[in-house]
C-alpha cells in the first residue's frame, strides 16, 4: 500500500465524489478494525444526506459496495460503511485516538483534489458536522451556515478552502464557523440545491 499513488485509485470523473467523501469524513469519520471499515455516522433524520454519502462511497468503492447501519443506542445516527484497503491510501489522516487530539494536516494531493472541488468539500464538511438554519430578527429571517468541529486543524482547512471559494465567515469561537451574508448563503444554496431522498 506504500507504494500505491492515491490519485490513481480515484476513478476518472470521481473526483469531486472523493472531495465530498472527504468532507465527510474530516467531520464524523473513521477507519476501524483490520478489514479497513471506513465509517461515516450520519443524523438519521437527514436522509438526503445519507444517500448522498453511500453514492459517494460506492462510486469509489472498487466494487461499489457500501452499508447503512444503524446504532442500536437509541441515537438518531445512521453509519455508512464500506470495507476495503484502498480506504487506507484515500484517507492517510486515520490514525489512533479522536481527531482533535492529533494533527491533521492534507497531503498535497488531497489539496490538488480540494482546489479542484471545492464546493464538494465543503459541502461534506457542512453536511456532517454543520448546518443551515434559519435566524430570526425582528420578525425577518436571515439563513445562515455553520460549522463545528473540536479540531482547530481541520477548522482550519474548512477556512482555508472557504477563502480559495470566496466564502466570507467568522468564527465565532475556535470551534465553529459562521456564513451569515446573504450573498454568500444564497450562493451556497445554489450550489447544493436541496434534495429529497431517494430511498
């Protein structure tokens, strides 16, 4: 697996499948066991999403394979799943422990890929571990997006790719990101129309 160039286990035109896999994965993903099981814990109330996940994942999955399970907690959290090695190569940030307790920084590869999809990206980093929500003030609504996560290193990616896309934001606190102009919300609702499920 050393020796293998990730670029070539993306499939030709996937490319923007991966960025948003990856999103994904930076917000509420991991690789487990010694079969490599990527895993990605998805809300179950946001089918749309889920669905979007698994088309991702079986579009580069070497066999399209990829599960839907879900915690037996009593949480509303689905976990898409697929096993396979090339998990490994496609997302080298899995490691030992919760990401925010370690350094996650992208390959250059991983940036070239980004650069090139942006709009995927940080679509999967919102879809997992952000949102769109309405605010209300004085009786009129201002919509906004926000992102959380622990980690100030991928905080920081989420700002690095927001600016290479022109997306004002603030940070409110060192773990969330705030898109609040309605320009820039309208033009991300534009960019991810939003979908019914399919399943």
């Amino acid at each position: 697996m050393q020796d293998v160039d990730p670029i070539t286990l993306i499939p030709p035109g996937r490319r923007a499948d991966y960025a948003y896999l990856f999103g994904l994965y930076l917000g509420d993903g991991s690789i487990a066991g010694k079969k490599h099981r990527l895993e990605i814990a998805l809300d179950s109330r946001q089918p749309e999403i889920i669905d979007s996940c698994v088309a991702a994942m079986r579009s580069l999955h070497p066999r399209g394979r990829a599960n839907i399970r879900r915690k037996k907690n009593g949480s509303n959290c689905d976990v898409v799943n697929s096993y396979a090695w090339q998990w490994m190569v496609l997302f080298p940030q899995h490691g030992v422990g919760r990401k925010h307790l370690r350094t996650i920084e992208l390959r250059e590869w991983q940036r070239q890929v980004v650069r090139e999809n942006l709009s995927a990206f940080l679509r999967g980093l919102i879809e997992s571990d952000g949102c769109r929500f309405d605010r209300w003030v004085k009786g009129r609504n201002y919509p906004a997006y926000d992102f959380s996560n622990e980690s100030t290193d991928i905080i920081r990616i989420f700002c690095w790719a927001a600016d290479l896309f022109g997306i004002h934001y603030t940070l409110p606190d060192r773990s969330s990101v705030s898109i609040a102009r309605r320009a820039d919300v309208g033009r991300l609702d534009l960019e991810w129309p939003q979908k019914k499920a399919a399943r």
